[in-house]
C-alpha cells in the first residue's frame, strides 16, 4: 500500500523481485495488489506513479501487507487506513513497513513487543516520539507478523530473505542474480565479507542459513527448515555445522538468540518476558534457563 509521497525506489525494490520470481518460475508465485486510501493513482515524491487496484476496506484476503511512506509519516493521522491495519492484524495478516511504512505501523499500536527498523532519517524522531519501542539501526526486521524496512535499496534484500523463506536458498539467488544483487547483505546491515567474518566460515550453505537464522530471531525456524534453506539433509547440516564452527546447528541457533536476548536487556526497558518471546523463547523461566546455563548467571542479575 504506497501512501502518497512515497519513495519509487523503495517500491520498485519491494514488488520487482516478486515479478521476477514469478518469470523465472514461470508460474505466479506471487500476486500483488497496489491498495490505497482514495481512488485513482498515488503520487511518488518524484515523478513517478503507481497505479491502484483496490481501496483500503476493500480487501481482506492478504498474505502480506506491506506500507510503504516517505515524506513525514510521523503526522500520518489517516484514521481509516489506520484502523483498517488495526483490522489486518487481527486477522493474521503480516503486516511490513518500509521506510516511512514503519512509522505509520507504530502510530497504528501495531509495532509493541516487535523489533523494529525504519529510514534513519526517521530514526531519531521515532525515538523520542515512542522510546518503548524495540528500534534497531538495521536493513529490515522480520519479527513474527511484522516486517519493517529501512528504505532504499534494502527491500532488495529484505526480499532476497523471504523467498529464501519461501522457496529456498538457491531460487532467492536466482531472483537476486537477475538484478546483478549480487552482494546480498543480511538482516543486521554488513556485507556478505562481514558475515564471514562474523561466522568464522565461508562455506556458503552456512552462511545462508546464519542469515536465515538472523531473519527468523522471534520464529525460529525448525532444522528442517533450515536445511532447505542450505539445499542439504538435517543431517548434512548438522555435519557441517559441527565440522566448521564446533555445534550443532540448533546450539548455535539458540547462541544467536540469547546474544540477541543479552543486547536487549543491554538496551532496551522491557521486560524479561518480552524478551524471551522476541528472541523466540516460549516464556520467560525457558529464557531465564537458557541465558544461565549460556552466561553463567540469570538475565535478572545481568540488567
């Protein structure tokens, strides 16, 4: 849903790697429908436009529903379109944001006990304005039913993890590959080279399911998932894993959620039960278990 002074890059960045997908299937893996607030075409902030196929109300039956700003969403007050998001949501409707998107999200009171990104240019006043919020300097957040982008060329790469999600690693490169995107960067911001050096690897199924772990921090993915992700057996996986970084798959998983837990409590003023469902802990006694026997003492101790 592009709100009127939206980015054109933002929005192309967004919806051309579904079209690509569904060429290089050659089949519709992905429909996609442009809904907005009024009838008629919506403006860019340049001087493209985007033509509309449906109005907010008028349609329900969605997978995802992404909205994407620019301009000053902090004073978006679209009652209508606000209330409607309110609605997706309970229905089960994941709802994303991108660039300016995130903002009309939380404005909305759809954005509590989610991580978050946003357009820096945006940062600084989403902060002031809502300082519980869980704000990262990232790309894009993928946070059980809340997607958030920050804008530009990130969706590219946003996208590149869901039809990783989706369809496995090797298509998302092809779909990638079509638009020379050839550096995929992560969720958390650094080229390919800092994730190696992250890692410890460069073995390339390995990086693409520590991506694919990073992506899906709230939700875990199962083993098996993730081993298509990687195009290998659960077992291939496992073996790889403990071959190059010492662990099994799963251990360095739950690893990657309690360093994530830890930067939370570092940074944040939420409450440990918060933060056990946003690193994707069933309560917060799991959590409480995991984060001693990792660090050696309770996360109460450590905030």
């Amino acid at each position: 849903m592009p709100l009127p002074g939206f980015a054109l890059m933002s929005y192309a960045a967004l919806t051309e790697p579904m079209r690509a997908a569904n060429l290089l299937a050659r089949r519709d893996l992905y429909q996609m429908i442009n809904l907005s607030a009024t009838t008629g075409p919506v403006q860019s902030s340049g001087a493209g436009q985007v033509a509309t196929q449906g109005r907010v109300g008028g349609v329900s039956n969605l997978d995802y529903l992404f909205v994407i700003a620019g301009g000053d969403p902090t004073g978006y007050a679209d009652r209508a379109v606000i209330n409607w998001l309110a609605t997706m949501a309970r229905k089960g409707v994941i709802l994303g944001g991108v660039s300016g998107g995130p903002i009309v999200l939380a404005r909305a009171g759809l954005m509590a006990g989610r991580r978050m990104t946003v357009h820096w240019e945006h940062a600084a006043a989403l902060s002031e304005i809502s300082p519980h919020l869980m704000l990262e300097r990232s790309l894009y957040v993928i946070d059980r039913d809340r997607v958030t982008c920050a804008g530009g060329t990130a969706p590219m790469d946003l996208m590149h993890a869901l039809i990783t999600q989706h369809h496995g690693a090797v298509f998302a490169r092809l779909v990638s590959d079509w638009f020379m995107h050839t550096e995929i960067r992560p969720s958390a911001g650094p080229q390919r080279a800092g994730l190696v050096e992250r890692v410890g690897t460069t073995v390339p199924a390995i990086l693409d399911v520590v991506e694919a772990m990073e992506a899906n921090v709230a939700e875990p993915l199962d083993l098996s998932r993730l081993a298509s992700v990687a195009g290998l057996s659960a077992r291939q996986l496992n073996r790889l894993f403990r071959d190059k970084l010492g662990r099994s798959t799963m251990t360095y998983y739950r690893e990657l959620r309690l360093e994530k837990a830890q930067s939370l409590l570092r940074n944040s003023p939420l409450s440990l039960t918060e933060i056990a469902l946003a690193t994707g802990f069933a309560s917060s006694s799991h959590f409480s278990r995991a984060y001693a026997a990792q660090f050696g003492q309770p996360p109460s101790a450590y905030r």
